[in-house]
C-alpha cells in the first residue's frame, strides 16, 4: 500500500468542499482527486461488483470514499484517503493497480507546434509540475506535422515558459527536470500509422504499469474529427482512462455544433470529452458560486426581487493580431460572448445545485440556458474597428489585416440585452459587452442594485438616485477584486453622503499568486473532474440561443458600427443599454 509522504499537506483548512487538492510537496504516490470525497459520482459510471470501486466510462477507476462528516480532522481525512479501500481490494474489484507507482498519465499535445501550446499549454504543465501536482510517472509527448527532434521541442518549451512561475525558486532546475520529461512525435492529424507509432513511444514510456492517456487537441477544428478518430483508435490506452480535451470553438453554429459532437461520439464516450471553456478556469468565475452559495447576505438578493440588472463586460486593449484568419470566420458573438460570457451568466444564475457534483451543477446551468428569451436582433449592437492615429501611433483597422478580407463586416464588438425568463430573473437585463481593440483590458461583472425604496437620504443625492444605488464588482482579470459600491456618510459634523468601496483587492490580501485558468483545467482533466468543463447539452443549449440571431446578421449583412482603435466601442451600446435603463458601470468614476 502506498502511504503519503509526511511531508504531504493538504492545501485548504476545509475538508468539506470538493474544490481542494491535495498539494504535495514532492510529486504524489497516489494521487486521488480529493473531491471525489463528497460527490456523487458521475451518474454515467458503472459500478462493478465491489463497492468502493466505481469504473468509468472513459476507463478511470476511481475509489469510492467512505462517508466523511464535515468536522472529519485533516490527519484523518489524510488516512482515509489512503485507506478507504485497500489497495488489494482494489486491484481485484477493477482489474487497474491505484498504486501511483503502477500507473503513469501521458499527455499528448496534438498541435504542439501551435500558438495555444507554446503560450499557454506547455507553461501550464509546467506550472502544475513545479508545484507538485502532476503524479509520480507522467509523460508529455508533443504531436504535429512539423518536424523537430525532442530536443527542439524543450528548446521551444523551454523559450517559451513564461508563466508566472519563471522567476520563481529552483525555477530552472525544475524545469530541467520537467523538460527531461517532454518529447516530440512528429506525424499528420489523419494517420492512424503516425498515431500508432506514437503508442508505440507512449507504452515504452508507460514501462508496463497502467496507462492513463489525456490528448489536448490544440490544433484548429476541421481537423479536430480527424485527430480523434486516429488517436482512439491507435493510440488510446489499453487498460487505463483515455481523455480528450477540446478547444473551442465548438463549431460555428447548432447544426455544426451538433455534427461536431456526434463525430466526436462515434470514437469518444461523453465522459471522455472535455470541451475547455478557459474562462471556466479563472480563479473569480470559480469563486462566483462561493461568493453566492457560502455567504449569507449575497444569495438573499439575487433575484429580480433585489438586482435591477446584471453587465458582463470583456474588453480587450488590442486587436485581433495574428488570429485575423480564425476570427473573420468566427467574429466576437462567437469568439467571447457565446462561450465565455454566457457560461459566466449561467454560473451567475443558476439555482444552488444539489452539490457541487460536475452533473449537478451542469444540470443547474442548463436550466438557465433553456430558460433564456431568444435573441432578438433589436436587443444587439455591432461593431467593427477602424484605423486611429494617437500621440502619433497609427492603430490599424480590423480590415488591414491580411488574413481579412477587405469588406469584412465580421462584428470585433458587440453589446446584447439578453433575459432569463424564469421566476428568479424575469424582467432583469443581463447585458453583454465584448470587444477587441477598446481602450483597456478588463473583464468584469457588474450587478446592479435596485434603489433603495422610502430612502431617508435621497434628498441628499440629488436628481440621480441610479448613481445611489449599490453596485457589486467582481473584476475576473485583471488585477482580480470584488467590491461593493456603499453609500457611506462622509465623517464630519454634516450629512454629505459619497460612495466608497468595500474592497477585496486580492493582490492586497492574498500573497499567493492566481494559477492560470489552463492550470486548473489541465488538472480538473487528469483527475477526471468535469464541473468546469461543457457537456453536449449545455454547448446545445448555448447555440440554440445565439445561432438564430447570427444567422440573421449574417442573412442581412448587418453593417457593424466603426469604432476607432482603442476607444470605447460604437455608441449604440449606449443606447442599448438606456432602453433598458441600464448605465453601463464600466464609465464610472472609479474607472
Ligand atoms: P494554430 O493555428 O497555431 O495551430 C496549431 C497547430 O496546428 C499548428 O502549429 C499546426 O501544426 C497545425 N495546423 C494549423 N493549421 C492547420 C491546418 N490547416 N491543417 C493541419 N494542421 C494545421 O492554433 P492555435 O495554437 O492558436 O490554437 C489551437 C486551438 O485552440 C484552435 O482550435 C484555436 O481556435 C483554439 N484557441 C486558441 C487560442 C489562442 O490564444 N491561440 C485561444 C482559445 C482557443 P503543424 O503544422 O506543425 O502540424
Ligand atoms: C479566447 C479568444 O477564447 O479568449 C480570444 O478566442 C481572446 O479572442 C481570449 O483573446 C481571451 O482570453 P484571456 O484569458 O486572455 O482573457
């Protein structure tokens, strides 16, 4: 029986919320996903004929916990996280060994030479390497046409890890050792051959002990079928889980989508697709549901009863620079808004799930998915942007670039009223804003308070009493906080009233650097952790409510609104908004 070692600490003081890891100070020995300890497993798992051990679909053999009561000490969760069931137990009841020392996790990077491995993959697994969370025996195995031997490839890794650990302690010993563990296997997206030769170089690295495989697909989707076919079939594992992360964008619209997703079930279970929503991953769209569900005086209010309206906002300070051939085929409806701000919607709203189970609370987001009124084409504004010259730097237009075509009226802005119609929300905007090349990069969420009704001191705020009211902050990125806009009495012996923040600047209050969204995500997918990643009918869900109004922009060649380079966006967003009497908070004076 493996045992952790003493110098094994648990990360959090709370035993009972399923979010914690483990963090080991050296690489684990046996690496159980803590959450497992409170959730219902995944309903889609069979159970086989011993009873703390579940099969997965997608192969995963996972021990099923004993009951643990909330106040269970640290030291005896610790145990009964190793002695939960006996590892002879287990290596009857599944036919797997648990041992960490018998199985091993590869992962392959199917587009490796590609811009999302090099910038964000690579130092993401780097990261969780340093910190100590990948297991004992794991191997990272690059894949794509280019050329490169396995020491050009840690050249690449090694130049590009510029992740927020490089001027961390022992940063280069680490990843030296990490590098040591990278290699390259060169082949096409479509050969079984070229995959099989990398199963080949897979179970030699495997050495015999239980094989564990996770493919990121990172390469862009018309190949993505093409890739999964040849890998399932050549190179998945023989007597472990096979996993398959997939990037976005899911298709362009319903029926894409939905070819899509059945392609990708003719060789994959449900189970074993992890469709990344990295905004799913950020460290304050994870703490929405805390935020809501573990604070007494927040669920309270969030209803239509207490909130006059929700904003999300992302922006983005740059243009579309280098990926102009991608996003003219996609625009920002469907590059942002979505994905990204829709799942960040359907977090906000959703009722309390039952637990925080990936199901449950997937089901919970659904419901709002379904709930919502479809979009109308009067409820949205577009925006394209144009060249601008500033303190003598010229800005160029979307359409100079050269993967663009010239009258492209493919939207780099837009702004949507969009409303849930259920009891909870009926009649509260939740507006949306995305753009590229605006004057900052922020992305937020805004909830707008109602007044405050028979108030005492509105005499003392003049005509306005929209700027009175409460507002609540969540600032995802960057320079992450959540505030609170008060009315607060200015000290002195008169009654002047202002508004001043609660704040909680995270930089301020916590010293521990925020992990990459990639982090969190590539670890969620090698523990087999599915909450923060979309299931078919969520992804449904969401294309039904914006294919129809895409399609008509499309169908009317709605002219986008030109804005220029680094402004504010079309003005229409501000109209927008007032018809719902919605001031966007973004203008305020704390910007
Ligand atoms: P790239 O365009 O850089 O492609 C990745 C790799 O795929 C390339 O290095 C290339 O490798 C191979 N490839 C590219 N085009 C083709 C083609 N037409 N046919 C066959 N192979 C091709 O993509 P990214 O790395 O930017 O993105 C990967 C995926 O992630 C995409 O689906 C993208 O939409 C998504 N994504 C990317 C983000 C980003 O910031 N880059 C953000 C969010 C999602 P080789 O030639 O060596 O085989
Ligand atoms: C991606 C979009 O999904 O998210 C990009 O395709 C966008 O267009 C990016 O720039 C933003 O991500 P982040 O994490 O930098 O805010």
């Amino acid at each position: 029986m493996a045992a952790l070692s003493s110098s094994t600490a648990l990360s959090s003081s709370s035993v009972n919320g399923l979010h914690q890891r483990i963090a080991f100070s050296s690489p684990p020995s046996f690496l159980l996903p803590q959450r497992f300890l409170s959730a219902k497993l995944s309903l889609q798992c069979r159970r086989n004929s011993h009873p703390n051990m579940v099969l997965m679909e997608d192969g995963a053999a996972v021990t099923r916990p004993t009951h643990v009561k909330n106040e269970t000490p640290l030291n005896e969760l610790n145990e009964r996280l190793v002695l939960g069931t006996s590892l002879e137990e287990s290596n009857d009841a599944a036919g797997f060994d648990m041992n960490g020392d018998e199985s091993t996790v590869s992962i392959t990077v199917v587009g490796a030479s590609g811009d999302l491995a090099k910038k964000k993959i690579f130092p993401a697994l780097f990261a969780l390497y340093y910190e100590g969370f990948l297991p004992k025996h794991f191997t990272i195995f690059g894949y794509a046409r280019s050329k490169m031997t396995d020491a050009e490839l840690r050249n690449m890794v090694s130049r590009t890890l510029t992740c927020r650990i490089d001027k961390r302690e022992n940063c280069d010993e680490k990843m030296d050792e990490f590098l040591k563990r990278c290699f390259y296997h060169s082949g096409q997206y479509d050969s079984q051959e070229n995959f099989a030769a990398l199963d080949k170089k897979l179970m030699a690295h495997e050495g015999g002990r239980v094989s564990n495989r996770l493919f990121y697909l990172s390469i862009p989707p018309n190949i993505f079928i093409d890739a999964v076919r040849c890998a399932s079939s050549s190179a998945s594992s023989g007597n472990g889980w096979t996993r398959v992360i997939v990037e976005k964008p899911f298709g362009r619209d319903s029926e894409s989508s939905a070819a899509m997703t059945k392609s990708l079930k003719q060789y994959l279970k449900e189970d074993q697709i992890f469709r990344i929503d990295h905004y799913l991953g950020k460290e304050l769209v994870e703490n929405l549901s805390v935020l809501r569900f573990s604070n007494l005086i927040f669920e309270p209010l969030w209803s239509r009863q207490y909130i006059r309206n929700v904003q999300l906002i992302f922006s983005e300070d740059f243009g579309t620079e280098g990926r102009g051939g991608y996003f003219d085929h996609y625009g920002i409806i469907r590059d942002i808004m979505q994905n990204h701000l829709l799942q960040i919607l359907a977090l906000f709203a959703m009722e309390t799930p039952v637990s925080l189970d990936a199901e449950d609370t997937r089901n919970e987001k659904v419901k709002v998915l379904r709930s919502m009124r479809p979009l109308r084409l009067e409820d949205v504004v577009t925006g394209q942007y144009k060249s601008h010259t500033k303190g003598g730097v010229s800005y160029p237009a979307y359409t100079d670039d050269k993967t663009v075509s010239k009258d492209s009226l493919t939207p780099t802005f837009a702004a949507a009223a969009l409303f849930i119609d259920n009891a909870r929300w009926d009649g509260v905007p939740f507006l949306m804003k995305a753009g590229k090349a605006l004057h900052t990069r922020r992305t937020e969420i805004r909830v707008q308070f109602r007044h405050v009704p028979g108030n005492l001191y509105n005499r003392n705020f003049g005509t306005d009493l929209d700027r009175a009211t409460n507002e609540l902050v969540i600032r995802v990125q960057p320079d992450e906080a959540i505030y609170l806009k008060i009315n607060n009495k200015v000290p002195g012996l008169g009654m002047r009233l202002d508004r001043s923040h609660l704040n909680l600047h995270y930089a301020a209050r916590y010293s521990k650097e925020i992990p990459d969204a990639y982090e969190r995500l590539l670890l969620d997918a090698i523990e087999g952790e599915r909450r923060l990643f979309i299931r078919s009918d969520e992804l449904d869900a969401a294309w039904a409510l914006f294919t129809p109004l895409l399609k008509e922009l499309e169908e009317k060649k709605i002219i986008p609104e030109y804005y220029p380079y680094g402004s504010r966006g079309p003005v229409g967003a501000h109209y927008l908004a007032a018809r719902y009497n919605v001031r966007w908070g973004d203008l305020g004076v704390e910007q």
